[in-house]
C-alpha cells in the first residue's frame, strides 16, 4: 500500500508539472504511444514556466530523493540542455529537518549512551538539514568543539522505493529512446545509485575526510577537519567544528582584507593536485560546502566540509587526461583526436581526420578570446558535445570531474574575476608530465614493480616448461608444435635478455641519481656532473633497447 501511495503521489506530481512533454513520444511504440496520448495528464494545463523550472519543481515536491537526483542530474550537461541543467543547478539541500528528539535517539542507539553522557552541550536546533542527513553543533566532555551529522530516519527505505521506479523509468527511455543506447540512462541510475548509498553510510564519508586530511597535512593550501572515530558509526558522524567565511560570501571576504587572486589561484591548485598528484578528490565542491580561513588575509586557507562524494581516476585517465589538456593548450587537434581514441572514449573505427576537423571547429572560435575570458569547464563540456557526433559514450569518471571543474572555476571567476584558469593550470600540468615521464618518474616506477619483478623471476622457468608440456600432449601437429616451441624459446630468449638490460640500467640510473645527491661520498662529488648524466642517459638507452 506505501509503495501504491508514492507511486499515485509521484504520478500525480508528473501531471501537474506536464512533464510528459519530456518524453521522446515520435520514438515510443504503438501501444505506448497510444497510451501517453490518451493519458489522464492531458486534462492539466501546462503551467506557463520553463521547462528547467517545471522539473526543478516537480523534483523538489517529490522530496529529498529526488531533489538529491536533481542535484546530480544538473551536473549531467552530456545528458540535458544547458537551461534544464541551469535550472537543476539552483536545487538546494534545504529540506525541513527532522525532530531533535528523533536525532537523539539515533545517536543514543548508535553510540549506546545517553547524548548527556557523550556530549557537554548537545544543539537541539539543527545548524543544517540536507537530503540525508542534518547536523547539529555539540560540545565533546573535553570541551572540544564539535557538530554531529545524523542520517535521516527512514530514509534508505523511501530510496530504495523511488530508484526502483527510477530504473523502471531509465530502462524504457533506454530501450525506446535513439538516444538511450549512447547516452545509457540505466547506467545514470546506478551511478546515482552508488552515490547515494555511499552518503548513507557516514562511516565511508569518515574516512573519505581522514584521507583527504592525509593528503593535505601541514598544507597551507586548504584544511580538512578532524574526524572523532570514537563517535562515528554508521549512522552518526562526529566532526571537529570549523570556524570560518562561508566562500559565497564575497562582501565578508573582502571586508576581512583577503586577497581573492590567491584566493582564486589556491582553488586551482587544489583542484589539480588533487586530480594529479593524489587522484582522489573532493567532488562536491560547491559554494555551501567551502569555507575561508581569513586568519592571514594574505594567504588565505580553503577549509572544506561533506566528503560524501569523492572521485577517483586511474592512471591511463590521468595520464589521458593531462595530455589531451596540454594538446589543447598548443591546439594541436590530431593529437586530441588521436588521443580520445587511443584512450577508448570513441570506438576505434573512429576517422582520426574528420574528428580533428570537427573539435578545430570548436576550440578555434574560442581561442579567439582572451584565455581570461576562456571557460576552462564549458570548453570540456562543448568537446564532450562534440565528441557525441562520434559515438563518445558517457565517461562516468570524466563526468564527475567535469562537474568537479566546473564548480572549481565557477567559484574562481566569483571570486577573482580576472582568474585565468588556463595560465595557472598549464604549468601543473606540465611540471605533473615531466615528472611522470621523466628520469625520477622512470626511477619511481622501476622501484615500484621490481619487487614484483624479482619475486615473479623464479616462477618463469616452470611457467615455460608447463606450458611446452601442455602443447607437446594437445592436438596439433608435430610441425606445429615446433614451431610453437621455437616461438616460446625466442620469447623466454628476448625476455631474458630484457631482464638483464632492465636491470642493468636500473643500476646505471641509480647510481646516477645517487652520486648528484648533496649527501654523496666525496668521491662521487668530485666526478663531473656531465659524467652523471652520461651515466643515467646510457641507462635510459639500455632500457629503451630492452623493450
């Protein structure tokens, strides 16, 4: 009868807001067709709003669930027109909250102890009401300042409720829609699926944070709370309580002496570093959860809040993403074309010249302008665009960074209006590159896998023997079967003699990188630091020589 009830409630709200209208009806089958055609909605009138603002509507009605799917939706610019998204982006995380006295309960049962005995001073007011959670201010019996987010009473089961009717909605415009195949609506479900039920479980969020913190420790760039793991469970999370400008408030940022270039530059660098160098980064960066530490106005601190949603790339994404990103710097579109296939983004039989041609007639218009005046985060949304022409599925990794940037840059311009994302991010990028690529990258990886390395070594005689054993008793011929063999002792041959030459020049490396060490013997010192990068060049050439 509940699930009934919310179905006739969201039925009803689909009417009322007209969002029929939505629907792809010329692609629906017959009996579909016919259906929608004679559907009850028609007796509404469409209301006279946009059609952003109709769903921004309809979704917000329908409660928390939904609003949160708007959310994520808004960031969805591969999926919707840029004015249904505008009017998604407006959505706010401001539900009512729910009763103190049902907070407390919760942290009672979690915790296992009256919230008089956990806490000095317990908020019955909340400071905050969310999708899924609420928080409010506390005070620890050390007198440390805290807030304590609650999840949502129920509210697993309301979602477990509206995604199964969300599936069963992504699953006909999927199967109906041209577009569904491309584009994958199912698969956005999932995503927000997965996103939602990792913020229901605050623990996950916790140790998002002490990640993040891990990352950022002693860093002048941005601070990331404490988490009390002492007071975190499942459905409670306690958190040292930060103090600070709320970054939307530009007026109170000046009015404190704060320079908003750093400012706006730091925001940069954080976005990167974290992309780059840490390949874990915050992915809910907007204006209600990024604060200001105003304490030293000229080098002003980022403090951040809800670490529910984090983002992760590989490292082939990295490495892809990087160089596609410096292609465009030097407008050198083959290579961004061949880049986005080598990568797998477009399928293989992709025509490298005509998916060159199209994204120079994108990008030139635009490098037109001053790189100031350049949307870093619309210039990778007006590719994905294009890329679509070319059969680009949905890259659920580059999406959320993408919406990452775009909340990265827009708060940048809000801030420092002047912010020319391009400058900054171009030398990161190629500092990044260079490191990644370069001697200390090619001594970094050969110190990560020649243990491996090593510890396989011995395993390769038998693994060759047993395999020789099961060719020598299957079915093929005996000339075959020498000819296998053969093959197999040239390759045990080759890759004997490139394991000699890859250790040979990890030693050669090595020692090179060691004898320029300030902390070198004084005989390594007194060799001229030519003869080092001599030595450390033969051994780049012996490992190149190996493969």
């Amino acid at each position: 009868m509940t699930r009934l009830q919310r179905l006739f409630r969201i039925a009803w709200v689909f009417c009322r807001y007209r969002l029929d209208t939505f629907l792809p009806l010329a692609e629906l089958p017959a009996p579909l067709k016919i259906f929608f055609l004679l559907a009850p909605w028609h007796l509404f009138p469409q209301p006279k709003l946009d059609r952003g603002d109709r769903l921004r509507l309809a979704l917000e009605e329908l409660g928390p669930v939904f609003v949160k799917f708007g959310q994520i939706l808004s960031t969805r610019r591969d999926l919707l027109p840029d004015d249904m998204a505008e009017s998604l982006k407006t959505l706010q995380d401001r539900v009512p909250p729910f009763p103190s006295d049902v907070a407390r309960g919760i942290i009672e049962t979690s915790l296992g102890a009256p919230v008089s005995d956990l806490f000095q001073d317990f908020s019955a007011d909340p400071m905050a009401s969310a999708s899924v959670a609420q928080v409010h201010a506390a005070t620890l019996p050390n007198g440390q300042e805290v807030v304590v987010k609650v999840l949502r009473p129920g509210i697993e089961k309301v979602i477990r409720q509206d995604l199964a009717l969300m599936y069963l909605m992504a699953g006909l415009l999927e199967k109906y829609w041209s577009e569904g195949k491309r584009l994958h609506p199912v698969d956005v479900v999932a995503d927000y699926d997965s996103t939602i039920h990792d913020e229901l479980d605050l623990q996950r969020e916790a140790a998002n944070a002490s990640q993040l913190r891990r990352n950022f420790e002693n860093s002048s760039l941005i601070y990331i709370p404490y988490i009390d793991w002492n007071y975190t469970r499942k459905s409670v999370l306690v958190m040292e309580r930060i103090h600070g400008i709320p970054i939307a408030d530009v007026p109170a940022l000046k009015a404190a002496g704060v320079n908003m270039k750093v400012l706006a530059e730091k925001g940069v660098e954080i976005f990167f570093t974290q992309v780059f160098r840490d390949s874990f980064f915050h992915a809910d960066m907007h204006p209600g959860n990024i604060f200001v530490d105003c304490s030293n106005p000229s080098d002003p601190k980022y403090i951040a809040i809800d670490f529910g949603i984090v983002g992760t790339l590989a490292p082939d994404d990295q490495s892809y993403l990087a160089r596609n990103l410096l292609a465009f710097f030097r407008r050198d579109y083959r290579q961004v074309a061949q880049l986005h296939i080598q990568s797998g983004w477009v399928p293989p039989d992709t025509r490298v010249n005509e998916f060159e041609a199209a994204i120079r007639t994108v990008c030139e218009p635009i490098f037109e302008k001053p790189l100031k005046d350049i949307s870093f985060g619309h210039f990778l949304l007006r590719l994905f665009q294009t890329a679509r022409r070319f059969n680009m599925e949905v890259q659920p990794q580059l999406v959320l960074l993408q919406k990452t940037l775009l909340n990265v840059e827009g708060l940048g311009r809000q801030l420092y209006p002047e912010l020319d994302l391009w400058s900054t991010a171009q030398p990161f990028l190629e500092s990044w590159m260079r490191k990644r690529i370069g001697p200390s990258g090619l001594i970094k990886s050969l110190q990560t896998h020649l243990p491996a390395w090593l510890e396989q070594s011995p395993e390769m005689p038998q693994l060759v023997h047993d395999a020789l054993l099961q060719l020598r008793h299957s079915g093929p011929t005996e000339q075959q079967n020498n000819d296998t063999l053969a093959l197999l002792r040239e390759q045990q041959t080759r890759a004997d003699r490139r394991w000699r030459r890859g250790l040979t020049a990890l030693a050669l490396v090595t020692a090179a990188a060691l004898g320029t060490q300030p902390e070198a013997q004084a005989w390594a010192q007194s060799i001229p630091v030519w003869s080092w990068v001599l030595l450390a060049a033969a051994g780049v050439l012996v490992l190149r020589g190996s493969r």
